[in-house]
C-alpha cells in the first residue's frame, strides 16, 4: 500500500470517511503543503518568489503570478521536440469543475478503463467536486490506486485545449503555452500553474492555437486547420510567415493546414483525424449521399494528406467511416485517448452498430497489439466535444524527476492504514 505524508493521511482518511458516509457534513477543505516551489519561465532571470501551493488557490491579484502569466517570451531557443500520443505516456490530466455533472459518467468509465496503463491526474477546482467524483468511483466498485487529485481553479473541463503541452528540450521537458479564451482567465493560467508546480520551463507563446487543433506525430510533423490560421490573422498577415515562425517555435519540419468540418463548431483536427503512429494517420469519411460538403472536405483533406512524406517514407492514410451529424452533434471514433496500449474509441447510445465494429477492426488492424475499448460519450458530445477533448496526455518523463509531483497530488483512495 502506498505511504502517505500525514497531511495526505489526514484528508484522504476523511474524504473516505465522507464516501462511506461517516461524515454527515463537509466545510471546504485547505491543505497547508510543506514545501515551497519556485517555478521559472524562459527568457525571465528572475523565478517566481516562494508560495505554499497549499488550498491552490493561486491568487489572481498576485503580482509575480500575474506577470508570468501575461509575459510574452516569444518561444524557445532551442529545438524542442513534441511525442506522438501514441508513445509511453507519463500521466493524463482529466479536469472535474462545476459541470461535472456532465463528465461524471465518461470520468468514471475512464478511471475504470485506464486501471493498469496510465496514471490519471484530476485536476478539480472545489472540494464538493472532489468528494462527488470519488464518491462515483467508489459506488462504481473500481480500483482506482492510479488516480490522483490536484486542486487548482478550472472554467472548463475541456483539457485538451487549455492544459500544458509538455515537450522536450534535449534531457528536460519543456511546457508550451499558447493563448486561450479570455473568458476563461482560470484555463488559461493551468500550463503557468503547472509550471510552477513540476519547475519545467515555460514558453509563452503569442499565438492562438487549442490543443484539439494540433496533432503530430512525434518526428516533426504536424497538422491543424484553417481555424489556427484565421485566429491568427492579426498577428501575421502573411500565412507563410506565420507557419515558418510556428514550426520553429514547436520544432516541426512540417505543419498542415487541413480544412475544418463545416457546422462543427470547434474547428478542430481532432474532430476527424488522429495519428497512429508516425507514418500511419487516421481521416475521417463521411458518406456523400448525407453529408456531400463535408465528405468532400473529409476527401480532399485525405488527399493533401497523401502528398506528404517523411524522410524516404510516404505518410499512410487510413479512412474511416465517422457517424453523420446527428441532431447537431457530432461523435467522432477519432477523438480518441492513447494509454499506453489501451485505445479508448467514444461511440453513443443509438450508434450504427456495423459502422461501430468497422471502426473498431480497422483501429485493431492497425494497431494489432493494442487494446481498442469504447466509451459512451452522450453527456459529453452535446457540449460540443468528445473522449480527446476532455484529456490531456503527459509523455514519458514529462515531469523533471522520476515520479509525479506527490507532494501536490492527493492519492484519496489508496490508503495505507497504519497510523
């Protein structure tokens, strides 16, 4: 069983007592770490002064916080390189905020699912979240020694968009941060926060650019869509210009630029591609009869694909059949989640069976030695994503030490009862 520092101790064994119903009332809950972090962003020589990272409650009107946060440090100095997701994963960061009613059930299925072949991180941003979320996992009858929490101020529960892009500079990770929603000033502050927390460097970037709208496959190829293009439009009016600086600053040979699902509101690649490995890539298809624009778009994005090569070999397109729009929503099979062996595929309630199992064979034959399961993603899907979305992948040695950063993790449940 896993040792926990006393401070653990006492908030898991309370958190549990809470779970089996030992406790009638909870009041919030503040945890006083004991140590201090000292956090460094590139380019400024001077670190972060100390702080407890104890309730996580980073304070918005904390000076050096703010300017960390708000610093332009215009990209690494060095080549960078970025893992496909499909490598050995380090964790993957999964967010509870107040929509978790909405995430709860595809939250549980992926605690249940990723026992065995990744740690999870859940990151929540109230204690009632927290409580709720392990309550779940507990009436769920599931295991779960490999999730831990992190309570840090959330907006979203869409990580993939928001959370920190860790990469690595030679032996050391390195964390890319592009801008995201000024309505969501608590997202947008997580890769500085995790910064501050793992001590990796950070590299601000003044460009627009989600996570789900970034793919690549781990030898210097990368693909988005025109969406990161016109977002951008104000900062670099030339398009070459703007994607020679981007390649630079993500240390990418190649980055395409694909077209967007039309009447899909994220825009992202993610929606209907994913890399396999770093010559095998998945597009989506779409049958003309029901869908004839975006079938087209779906071809013509396969066949710019198809062009590429890397190094002496040709990128290998592989299509599949995605469901239609379905009463204005749509539920993507390539919206996955790598876990080190595991494939997790979203499919819904209602989905076409034959189509499902086709998908499902075409990811087993390509992938022979994985495990494909699937997740219903209903809840998630009508807020206008799916499974990929709502994670965030942590490649190996994504952290500077060996381990994760216990001493802001809380491992609730998974206790070793010795006093």
């Amino acid at each position: 069983m896993v040792k926990l520092i006393s401070w653990q101790r006492q908030l898991a064994f309370l958190l549990a007592a809470l779970v089996v119903g030992q406790v009638a009332h909870a009041q919030s809950l503040s945890f006083d770490l004991p140590m201090e972090y000292r956090g460094q962003v590139v380019g400024q020589d001077r670190a972060l002064p100390p702080r407890l990272f104890g309730s996580v409650d980073v304070l918005h009107n904390e000076t050096a916080f703010r300017e960390a946060a708000e610093a332009d440090i215009g990209g690494p100095t060095l080549p960078i390189r970025l893992a496909g997701e499909f490598e050995q994963q380090e964790a993957i960061i999964v967010c509870c905020n107040d929509r978790y009613e909405d995430f709860a059930s595809v939250f549980v299925d992926i605690v249940r699912r990723t026992r065995g072949r990744v740690n999870l991180i859940a990151i929540y941003d109230d204690d009632d979240v927290a409580l709720r979320a392990i309550r779940d996992i507990t009436d769920a009858g599931i295991v779960a020694d490999h999730v831990w929490f992190l309570r840090v101020p959330l907006n979203t529960f869409w990580v993939r968009d928001f959370g920190p892009i860790v990469g690595r500079r030679g032996n050391h990770p390195t964390i890319v941060d592009f801008e995201y929603s000024s309505f969501r000033e608590d997202d947008d502050n997580l890769p500085v926060v995790w910064s501050w927390m793992t001590e990796c460097e950070l590299n601000k970037l003044s460009l627009s650019l989600d996570g789900g709208n970034l793919l690549t496959n781990g030898t210097g190829l990368g693909i988005t869509t025109t969406r990161f293009i016109d977002e951008n439009r104000q900062r670099m009016q030339r398009t070459d210009q703007l994607l020679a600086w981007t390649k630079a600053q993500l240390g990418l040979s190649e980055l395409i630029v694909l077209r967007p699902l039309n009447n899909e509101d994220t825009q992202h690649v993610d929606m209907f591609a994913t890399f396999i490995d770093a010559h095998t890539i998945v597009i989506g298809q779409l049958d003309p009869r029901i869908d004839p624009e975006n079938a087209r778009i779906l071809d013509e994005n396969a066949q710019a694909l198809q062009r590429i090569r890397m190094g002496d070999r040709q990128l290998r397109v592989v299509r599949m059949e995605l469901p239609p729009r379905h009463d204005g929503v749509w539920y993507p099979y390539t919206n996955v989640i790598f876990a080190n062996g595991l494939l997790l595929v979203p499919t819904f309630r209602g989905d076409d069976q034959r189509r499902l199992s086709r998908a499902l064979a075409t990811y087993q034959r390509i992938l022979p030695k994985w495990e494909i399961q699937c997740v219903l993603t209903d809840d998630i899907s009508s807020a206008g994503g799916s499974l990929h979305c709502t994670t965030m992948n942590l490649p190996f040695k994504a952290l500077p030490g060996d381990t994760l950063p216990a001493v802001y993790l809380q491992r609730l449940l998974t206790l070793d009862s010795n006093p």
